[in-house]
C-alpha cells in the first residue's frame, strides 16, 4: 500500500453507525425486501409482523386474548391486552438493541419475536413511531420520528386495561408509493388465529378466530373437500392436519414458533420423511415417494427452544435441534408421525382404505407415463445445454445466500420479438425469459402425461425445475408477459391453465404473476407518461398540455428495450394470480377452459369489450 494510500486510510475513516443509522442504510438485514406492498413479503407486512409478534408471544405466554388491528390511509395501530412492557424501559425497549425479554428462556421459552431487534427496525424505518404501555393504571407514552424521540411523557395514571399500543406510518422515502393490501394482512392474522386457539384478532372491525387451529386453515384454504376427513394431529409442541386431494403436487403450510416458513425447512423435510415411512410401514408396501404424497394436502407447526432461521425474515428454518438437551427435529417429527398417525390409520380404516386407493391410482398413473417420461428427460437435458428458449439469470430461488429479497424472476414470453425486447432490457443478474412459439395447448382435462409429450411444457418445467416439487423452484416469481389483445389473454388463460391443472401450488404459493405493461405512451418534448388505463391516459394528456404525442402499444413487441427497461425494473406492475377460496380450481377451469357454453362466451366477450372499446376509440383519434 502507498504512502499516500495508507494516510488516506486513517482513524478518521473507520465510522460506526449507530443501530437507526444502520437499520435505515441496510434495512434489507432487517425486514428482507423493501418493495411497496405488491407482494405478501414486502417490508411494509413485516413491519407489521413484527409488531404483532410481541404481542402473540404475550399470549402464548397466557396474557391478553385480543388484539386490536387498524390500517387506515398508511398508518398501522396495534392494541394487545397482555402485560404491557415496563414502564421504565418503554424508550429501551423501542430504541436500544438487543433489548428485550426474548434472552430469559424462562420468561419467553418458545416465542415469535425478534430478539429486541423488530420492533427497533419498526421505529427506524417509520416517519412516526409511537409506543405506550399501560400497566396497573399507569402509563408511558414516547413518540418517535425515524428511531429519534420526538416527545417523552411523563408516567400518567390511565383507566386502560393492562397491554401495549403501537402506531407506525412506514417511511414514504424508503418504501416508495407503498400501499397496505387487506388480502395480505389478512392472511398474516388468520395465520396468527389458526396457530393460537382462543385468540381473537380485530382488523379495521372484522373478527378473526379459530376454533380449531391447522385443521380450520386446511378445511379454509383447500380447493374443495378432501379425499377423506382431515387427519388432525396435536401434541404439545407439535400440530399437524394433514388429507389428500384430486390434485397433482404436494401443498404444506408450515410454521415455527407461529413463524409461517414459506420455504420450508428441516421440519417440513422431517414431516415428508416421517409421513413416507408411516405409510410404507401401515400397508407394508415400498411404496414409491411419490405416489405417497402427490395429492397431499398438510399443515405442520412446530414449536423449537432458539430456532435458527437461514436468513432473518425467517422463512425457512435452518435448526436441527428442538431444544438444547432435547432430541434434534427429525427424530422428534418421526417419532410424534409415527405414533399418532399409524394409530389414526389402525382406528379410522374407512380413511385408510380411501388413500390407499389414491396411492395405488398415483402408482398406475406414474408407471403409465414411465416411458416418455424418461425421454423427455433426455431430451430437456440434451437442450438444456443450449436451449434456445430460456435465456438464463445468475441468482435463482434455490440459492437463498444471493437471493435474499427473493427477486429472482423469469418471464415466459410469446414470440421473438417481445422476448427479445426483455432479453435485451431485463436484468441480467435476476431476470430470465422463456420464449413461446406461439399458443401453447389447451392442457385442461388431460393427465400429467401431456406434459412430457408436449416439448414445450417439457422443457418450461425443466426450466422452472418443478417436477419433483417446489423446493428445487428456481424463480421466486413466475410471470406469464402476454399481449394485452384478443390473443394475448388467451395464450395466458391457456398457460394459467397449465399451471393450475399441474402445478397449482405454485399458484397457492402466490409465485405467479401477470405483467402488466402501458397500453399508451403519452408525451411532448420535455415529459413521457406511460399509461396502463384509459384514466391515467387522460390524466397524462392534461399534464403534456395541447397536441400531445399518443402512441398506443398493441404488442410487447412494439415496446423499444430502452423503454421496456422502465416497466421490468424497481416500477414494475405485476398483478398477483390469487385463487378465490369459495371457488374451486376444477369449477374455474371447466368454466374458462372447458366447452364453449352461451354463460363462458357471453362472460368473456363482456370483458373483452373494454379492451376493443380502446382500440376503436384510438383510431377514431
């Protein structure tokens, strides 16, 4: 090192941040993702979460049966009823690190929290925190802006009911044009109520509770009824809910210390193992994998003294012990499945007897397609090596160490034009694209079979790498990049059909999307608007004032990747594929896929009108 060097490598160099300074820099360490409420992980929901699960470990520790919820206009509001923090250490507990109650494992033994970093991470990174406990009537508010104390009131006497209340309005500069979505946080408290018999949970008026815990989160999030009843385990760490389905792939719902692990982890691992070998073990058949669990349907949640999570928005668990001195989380799965559900099968043999049928109609199944399954495998192999229709990112789903924010993607595209306008304009780091030829086949109605005859949907599932199952998914995001027209709806109804037919928890996993891109390019010498509705074409017009330049984009194709780059990068638009809960994907496919009926025609030409409507009024422009 020069001279010159080392003097510019001085004392005055090295800086520590203090912890809001470092939260605010570095916030993805904290919350995972930023984002601005498209996706159920985006930072704002954590932000949330981790406010919540204070007050969930207050409960489960027998404190408090209700918690009160708001979400109005940006600004979050939670009110629990348990103990309250103490009122010397509320400023402590908001702002100083590693702060909290979590490091007595007596005191907290299994909880949710964060380890007194959470809710610091809520204050840093909101423009107003607020926070005040009520205990033994008296109580201490602070405010906060952006983790510094704006206000500290003195302790007052209160007639409140002993508990916590937290009011935070995330930080318009670091989550950008962000927007709270009902359908996510309600997710996130029915979560809290099936893991927590007893409690109650209040969202802008609406009631949340359950009687029955992961065997209500089955019976309400399964399309349909069950093979047979749902098989409901409990024991004291560990619960489990567990059927079959006329479905192809496997469907869990696991959880940690109420953590919903949405990438699974060592006790989903353990569930699969131990669910396999009661089976083989109940009929006494090898069975093979495969044909045990295709079809299922389950829940596991488990509880574990100190859970090590592989990244720190804890979606996917890392731990391979229940307890310091306790067996590791395998043994103890495999021991807990091997005894409750082999005496389920003994008692209940009507349900025995109904998935053994299903087992022996996989197995048929599978042995059928054997043989072209084998070649297609050869044959996606052969051009994976130099196919032609995915042009590959560098970071991917499965490698959790770089793809941290889940920002992997690929973009299933139809024709070269428009694939070659996102090749040229994706990033090429976490974006990939996969080329169509054209309309893909109507796959509704056929058996897994079409899907390695077929070259296409062969190689897109390579692609993906879903044949075994989500745990090899390479793409946090799936999103089909169709044409806004006539042809480009149907060529997406016919990929959502593949993907609903064959692989619907990819669906269920919230892993597919629809981009959506401008339909008009308005702009005058100084400012470009891009527009994806009528409404904001007007509004765009106003604000170029007189004779404006107006482009209407008919393809993808038509879109320059100078101006793509715009639409696929930190702006993009992407509308979630959701599966309404009262409606079952067999229903919704025969009603869009199926024959032509006068109810299917009559409903897509009225939503088609919209889109024609446009085109006509643009060329009478």
């Amino acid at each position: 090192m020069s001279s010159q060097n080392t003097q510019n490598y001085s004392e005055d160099t090295i800086r520590t941040l203090d912890w809001k300074e470092h939260i605010r820099r570095r916030p993805g360490m904290y919350i995972g993702k930023l984002g601005d409420g498209t996706f159920a992980d985006d930072g704002i929901y954590v932000l949330l979460k981790e406010v919540m699960d204070n007050s969930i470990d207050e409960f489960m520790m027998g404190n408090g049966k209700k918690i009160e919820v708001t979400v109005q206009e940006g600004r979050v509001t939670v009110r629990d009823y348990g103990r309250g923090i103490p009122l010397g250490k509320v400023i402590d507990v908001a702002s100083k690190m590693n702060t909290g109650a979590k490091y007595d494992s007596k005191a907290f033994k299994k909880s949710v929290g964060l380890n007194g970093v959470g809710i610091k991470a809520v204050n840093a990174l909101s423009t107003d925190f607020t926070v005040q406990a009520y205990r033994e009537g008296e109580t201490k508010r602070v405010e906060f802006s952006r983790g510094e104390v704006v206000t500290d009131h003195d302790m007052d006497t209160s007639g409140e009911k002993n508990g916590t209340y937290i009011a935070f309005t995330p930080d318009a500069e670091i989550f950008e044009n962000y927007r709270f979505r009902d359908e996510y946080i309600e997710t996130l408290l029915r979560n809290y109520t099936y893991l927590n018999k007893g409690l109650s949970i209040v969202y802008n008026g609406k009631v949340f509770q359950s009687k029955n815990g992961l065997l209500d989160l089955l019976n309400e999030n399964m399309d349909g009824e069950g093979l047979y009843p749902i098989i409901h385990l409990e024991g004291e760490d560990l619960e489990i809910a567990v059927t079959h389905g006329n479905q192809y792939g496997e469907e869990y719902y696991t959880f940690v210390n109420g953590q919903h692990t949405t990438q699974g982890g060592t006790h989903l691992v353990a569930f699969r193992e131990a669910y396999v070998k009661t089976i083989r073990d109940y009929y006494n058949k090898n069975f093979d994998v495969s044909d045990i669990r295709t079809g299922i349907i389950a829940a596991v949640s488990i509880k574990v003294e100190e859970p090590v999570f592989e990244s720190q928005t804890k979606t996917k668990l890392g731990s391979k012990d229940v307890g310091p001195n306790g067996p590791s989380v395998r043994n103890f799965i495999l021991d807990f499945v091997t005894e409750h559900l082999d005496n389920f099968l003994h008692k209940n043999t009507e349900s025995a007897e109904i998935l053994y049928k299903k087992i022996l109609e996989s197995e048929k199944e599978r042995k059928a397609i054997s043989g072209i399954k084998k070649l297609a495998r050869e044959r996606a192999k052969k051009v994976s090596l130099h196919n032609k229709k995915l042009r590959d990112c560098r970071v991917h789903y499965t490698d959790i160490k770089n793809d941290l924010n889940g920002n992997s993607a690929i973009f299933i595209t139809e024709g070269d034009s428009a694939s070659g306008s996102i090749t040229k304009a994706r990033n090429v780091n976490s974006q990939a694209v996969f080329s169509l030829k054209g309309k893909p086949l109507n796959s509704f109605g056929l058996t897994r079979k079409v899907v390695y005859e077929n070259e296409e949907f062969n190689l897109l599932q390579a692609a993906l790498d879903i044949e075994d199952g989500l745990d090899t998914l390479r793409y946090n995001h799936v999103i089909i990049a169709t044409d806004a027209d006539v042809d480009g709806m149907h060529i997406r109804l016919l990929l959502l059909t593949f993907f609903l037919q064959f692989f619907p928890e990819l669906v269920k996993n919230g892993h597919l999307y629809i981009l959506q891109t401008p339909l008009f390019r308005v702009r005058n010498k100084k400012k470009t608007f891009y527009c994806y509705s009528d409404e904001e074409k007007l509004s765009a017009m106003k604000k170029c004032g007189p004779k404006p330049e107006i482009t209407r984009f008919k393809g993808l194709g038509e879109i320059s990747p100078d101006e793509f780059k715009h639409f696929i990068g930190k702006d993009i638009r992407l509308e979630q594929v959701r599966l309404k809960k009262d409606v079952p994907i067999k229903d919704l496919l025969e009603f869009y896929m199926g024959k032509n009926t006068p109810d299917r025609q009559n409903f897509i030409i009225d939503n088609l009108v919209v889109e024609e409507d446009l085109v006509t009024q643009e060329s009478n422009n």
